[in-house]
C-alpha cells in the first residue's frame, strides 16, 4: 500500500475550501477529465458517485463514491471502479489563523497481477502530481473571487454526516491494515 500526503494554506474560509474541494466543475478545471455519470456538474454530496473519463491514472474511466462526510471538516472519497485495487481518498480542512489548512492523504494499492507493484511507483507520482494541481486550484480560485463562478448559485450542502455502509470496519479495510 502507498500512502502520499500533501498539506496547502489557503487564505480562504473552511466552508469555501470545502465546497470548491466537492465542485465537479473545479474538478473538470483542474484535470482536463469529465465528469460522464453520476453526479457530472455542481457540488456532490454525501453517498454520490461520479463517473469521470480521463486519463489522470492510466485509464480511460473510473467511478468514485463520497463514502464519509462530515461538512466543512473532513470527507471520504474511495475508488469503485478503476486501475487500482484499492483506493481511498481523505479531506481534512481545519480553520488556521487566517484561512484553511487542507490536508489530502491518499492510500492505494495498484491493480493486481505481475505489473501492479511494479506500476506503483509510477502511480504514485502521478496521483502526487493530480494532487498538487488540484489543490492549486482550489487555493488560486479559494483566494480570488473565481469562486463565485464555482459557487454561487448551488444549493445548500447536506450538512448531516454521513457514513455509507461500505465505510464500517470490515475485509477491506483489513486488506489496508496487512
């Protein structure tokens, strides 16, 4: 399993960081993929998943659910459908003295068969890279006023946590432990 963690400032409200991090469109910006099924424009929401055709991680679709949501601190995003065998993505956004500290960590490991580990360094630089830019992003278009043409206009988040059945401990996540 690989683990990458990355950590950016940004001089912007929690809630504003948040919900450009749940923007599709923002998502379609920062990565050139499309949003294809799902939920394909606006914000997503907590037990949504979104099909998105691209080639950020070697393929050509790949389809993600939001597992856990805990608005504006923390969400869950995990691989359904795709190239590796397992990946899940995490969001913490903590209020700073001026702004929001987001921090992503993301655990994978690459498909199975003889080249998985051998892509994994590959694939690790390139979900690096996906992170690093998105993030940018978000950051550029958080400290700016671009983040009206992401957020004005949608509707309300569902502010309930939520946790999706596929988020309880089970095999899966011993699969992570091992």
């Amino acid at each position: 399993m690989k683990k990458i963690r990355t950590m950016t400032q940004v001089q912007a409200p929690m809630e504003r960081c948040f919900k450009l991090a749940v923007s599709i469109d923002l998502q379609m910006a920062a990565t050139r993929e499309k949003a294809v099924a799902g939920v394909t424009s606006g914000l997503i929401g907590p037990g949504e998943t979104v099909t998105w055709r691209g080639s950020s991680f070697g393929t050509r679709t790949y389809q993600t659910l939001i597992e856990v949501w805990r608005p504006y601190s923390y969400f869950r995003d995990i691989m359904i459908s795709g190239p590796f065998n397992a990946f899940e993505h995490e969001h913490h956004f903590a209020p700073m003295n001026d702004g929001t500290r987001i921090r992503d960590e993301v655990r994978f490991t690459a498909s199975r068969g003889l080249l998985g580990p051998l892509t994994e360094p590959l694939l690790e630089r390139k979900v690096a890279a996906y992170l690093q830019k998105r993030n940018a992003l978000i950051k550029q278009v958080a400290e700016s006023d671009e983040w009206h043409q992401y957020l004005d206009g949608q509707p309300e988040l569902d502010m309930r946590v939520y946790q999706a059945a596929s988020a309880i401990p089970s095999k899966n996540l011993l699969a992570y432990a091992n």
